[in-house]
C-alpha cells in the first residue's frame, strides 16, 4: 500500500482488556496527489479537517485501560470513517466554514473509489482487532471512540463540555454520563451536541450495535484538549470514570 494513503494504524495490539479504542479522526494528512484538496494551510489545520487533541487523549487512556487503539491517519476530509458512503457529509464539499474545493463535482465511481482506497481498509482492520480481541478475552468488548468537537458551531456557543452518545443501547453512555457529572468538574451530557438523529452513530453501529456490544462515542469540547499537557490532564480526569463506567452498573469508583 502507498505510504501516503496508509488510512489505519494499530497501537498496542495485543493488549488484554475486553476493550477497544477508536480515533477515527485523528489525522488532518491529506495524501499529496489530491493537492490538499484545494485547501489552505490553516484550513489543513484547523478543526475541519480533523479532531484536535482527540488523539492525545484517546492514546494514554488505550495505554491505561490495557486496550489497543485503532486509529485513523487520513483527514476525514479526504473520507469522514464514521459516515457511511450514502452520506453526502463522508466526502464533504464544505465544512462548516470552509468549501473543499477537492471534493466538488465527485461523481458517484469517484467517490466509491474514495471509500475503497480510505474508508473500506479501516473497517477492515477495526473488524479484525474486535474479533482478535473478543477471541483473547472470551467475552463481547466494548468499543470506545474519541472524538472533539467545537466550542462554538454555526455561531452559537456550547457549553457542554463532554457528550457521552450512544445508538441503541444506552446503558454505558449513560451510566459513565452520571458517574461524571457526580463529580461535578465539567458539563456532561448524554447524546450531546450531537446524537444519532445527527447521523454521527455509524461507527458505534457497524463494529458495536450490530454485533450486540457495549459502544461509547465520548466528546471533548476541543478547547480543554487543543494543548499536550491539556489533553494529558483530560485522559487522567477520565481515566476513573471510564474504569468505573467499563466495570458495570455495581462497581465502586476507585478511592
């Protein structure tokens, strides 16, 4: 496979918990035959094309949680992995503020192509690390991906500041939701900003509601995770309310 169009790298294969972490919009690399779309350079680095600090939180939480991390090395530009192909918002010809330019006009073998060559070998690859790792563990795992978003979108401010979605099983995002926000540090909200009437639940549907696990998407507002040393402290904050949330409905948070 070339190199520039490599979409999925896995961290931490191996590792023992019944447990999955995804980052699927963890990279803003654009492969350089598509010209970066036509895009500047603050718009490459903005949060259009990919979810800032998501990475950096989603990488030491897999490392202490002892799961393997499943993440994406193409912008969601080039191909959004958490819509399905059907959806006009996979291959976007504009963001919220910006037009892309590189994916006007795409016709329909075009864009199958796109999800051939970016979208299809990830899934591929999460598929096998699900199956791999409920073989090791015996049992369903959970999938758990991470993802930020925005403090502000179409002009208006968010003040939530960690969603906890979920499809059609609900029991995980909202236990974790109540665990969170007992602790009182930050807003927590259940299907927050976004939910699955937002068309944002493909990935916890193809790989976790369709083969009966747990799945949970967790949302960081991005302005509590846009620095290395803020994302760290992010991860450590979780850490026990994931631990807890994972354990079931009669675990103890850790002293």
């Amino acid at each position: 496979m070339d190199d520039d169009w490599q979409t999925v790298e896995v961290i931490g294969a191996g590792r023992g918990a019944p447990l999955v972490v995804v980052c699927e919009h963890a990279a803003n690399h654009i492969p350089a035959s598509l010209d970066g779309l036509g895009l500047d350079a603050a718009a490459r680095a903005s949060h259009a094309a990919w979810d800032i600090g998501a990475l950096d939180v989603a990488a030491p939480l897999a490392r202490a949680l002892d799961a393997p991390l499943v993440a994406a090395r193409i912008s969601r530009l080039v191909y959004d992995l958490n819509r399905p192909l059907e959806a006009a918002s996979a291959i976007p010809d504009r963001s919220e503020v910006f037009d892309v330019p590189g994916n006007r006009g795409l016709d329909a073998s075009a864009r199958q192509e796109r999800h051939d060559r970016v979208a299809q070998p990830f899934h591929d690859r999460l598929a096998e690390v699900m199956a791999a790792q409920e073989r090791q563990a015996g049992t369903p795992v959970t999938l758990l991906t991470i993802h930020s978003f925005t403090p502000v979108f179409d002009g208006q401010p968010r003040t939530v500041e960690l969603g906890f979605l979920h499809n059609a099983d609900g029991n995980l995002a909202r236990r974790a939701c109540d665990i969170e926000a007992a602790r009182g540090t930050y807003d927590a909200r259940v299907n927050e900003p976004y939910g699955p009437a937002d068309g944002v639940g493909h990935m916890l549907k193809i790989h976790g509601d369709d083969h009966g696990r747990p799945a949970l998407m967790l949302e960081i507002r991005n302005d509590l995770i846009d620095t290395p040393d803020r994302a760290a402290a992010m991860a450590d904050h979780l850490l026990p309310m994931l631990r807890q949330g994972l354990a079931g409905p009669d675990a103890k948070a850790a002293e």
